[in-house]
C-alpha cells in the first residue's frame, strides 16, 4: 500500500505456514528498506488502505490457519503507532477494499476455511469511526483485486471458498452514488492471488494462481472502453502479490512463486507506455 511517496508492505504469509507481525517500508526514491512498528497481531489475507495520512489494516485471518478476524488497526506515520478502531461488522478473510470519497469500502472475502464466500460490502468512515452496510456484489468471492478509479470501485477476479482450482474471471463496477453494482468485460485470464493497482486511469492486474501453477500475468483494463488489453508479463510469475503506484511506475512485491503456500522477497518495477 502506498502513502506520501513510499510502500508498505504488511503482515502475510511464509512458505512453512508462519505468519508474522512486521511491517516493512520501502523508499522508491532511495531504493531501501526500512522497519516500523510492527501489527499488533499476526494477520495475513488482510485488506490493506491508506486514507487520510493514516493506513487502515482490516480484516484478513489470524495466526497460521485461516479463522477469519473482524479487527481494524490504524496506523499512524507520524508517531510510528498502530490503534484498534471499530471492528468491520462481518468477520472475513481474502477481501478486498478502496477508498472513494474519505470512506473505506470493504468488499467480498471467506468466513472461514472452505467456508462461504460473501459477497457483502461495508463501508467504514474513519472521521466517525463507524460501518455501514451497502448493496452486495453480484458474485460472492476471495483472492480478488479491488482498485478505484474516479468514484467507481472495481471488483476484479478471484477464486471461490479458498479455491485456486476453481478461479473466477468476473470484474464487477460499484457506483457508491446509486448503491449498485453491474457485471463488466470479464478479466481475460481466469485469476485469483492477484494484485491490481491504476496509472493513468486504467487498472493492471498482475499475477495469480491456479493448481498447475503461478501466473506472470499482467492486464490492463480501461473503464473509458470497457476492454482489457495484454501488458507486458511480470519477470517472475507469482501470487499472493502486492502492487502500488507511486507516480507513473507500479512496484509489484513479495508473493508466493508456486502454488499455495511459497514466498519470496521479489520487487519488481514497471511503468506503463504511454
């Protein structure tokens, strides 16, 4: 997750099961590292945003398995400390989130292992540290890649009830100002383990999983036209991935290299043509 020009990469998972609390910043500009504080647990399958100089972590499992936890932290860069708000109504994994209009919106994700998908959204106000419930996406899935471009948020991907074997290529669009939701172009490359991030007002989607292996993937989508477009692939193919943008370059880091449970510490730049 990008704030003020630098990465946070957050939480997640290790090749053996472990799940950590730390929390790692990376400076484009510098090209280095640097630890912070770390989560007050150990979470991953979060979902991850930044809002008001303040990054917001909600949701995702707790420990090595997959219990679904409700929590929220704020973190604070300017005192380098983390604070439990409001917990978000429905306890969830895999999910997905993007902010429009200084509010947090919480889509889709798993109750449990091999449990239900919902396709319910919540939407959090951190100026009122309070939730609200908003109509919920036509297909209930996880693993899904969230971005926001203008005052829409899209709803890309994803596998159902923890899945790879059963990905889904849906992109979806929620208008917040009518409360709905409508089915778009299907992503091209039936994904889920994704990660999306927007530079120029289009929306690339990279990596993914699937039982027979990683996806090097990388797909435009362009809301002017409705239409996906292939991009140039990712050196290495993985999952379980982050991407943010700062400026007009997208940084894709971390992710697992084989299906299911893999890591690495892969960073790897690209900058859309123009």
């Amino acid at each position: 997750m990008a704030l003020d020009g630098r990465i946070y990469v957050i939480g997640g998972m290790g090749p053996a099961g472990d799940v950590g609390r730390t929390v790692e910043v990376y400076d484009p500009a510098a090209d280095t590292w640097q630890a912070v504080a770390p989560l007050p647990e150990s979470l991953h399958h979060v979902a991850a945003v930044a809002v008001g100089g303040k990054l917001y972590v909600i949701g995702g499992f707790r420990g090595g398995g997959f219990a679904p936890v409700n929590s929220v932290y704020e973190y604070d860069p300017s005192t380098n400390r983390w604070a439990r708000r409001a917990p978000m109504p429905t306890a969830r994994g895999g999910l997905g989130a993007g902010v429009i209009g200084g509010k947090i919106y919480v889509v889709g994700g798993v109750t449990a292992a091999g449990g239900a998908n919902v396709g319910v959204v919540e939407v959090y106000d951190p100026a009122t540290d309070t939730w609200e419930r908003r109509a919920a996406m036509q297909v209930a899935r996880d693993h899904l890649a969230v971005a926001v471009v203008g005052d829409k948020l899209y709803a890309i991907g994803g596998r159902v009830a923890l899945d790879f074997g059963r990905n889904v290529d849906v992109t979806e669009v929620y208008d917040p100002a009518t409360d709905t939701w409508r089915r778009l172009s299907p992503l091209p490359t039936p994904r889920s383990g994704i990660a999306a991030a927007v530079v120029g007002g289009r929306i690339y989607v990279f990596g993914g999983e699937e039982p027979a292996g990683t996806f090097g993937e990388n797909e435009a989508y362009d809301p002017a036209t409705d239409r996906w477009s292939s991009q140039p692939p990712m050196p290495t193919a993985r999952h379980g991935l982050g991407a943010a943008a700062v400026g007009d370059t997208i940084y894709v880091l971390a992710g697992g290299t084989s299906p299911g449970l893999s890591a690495s510490d892969r960073n790897e730049a690209f900058t859309p043509g123009r």
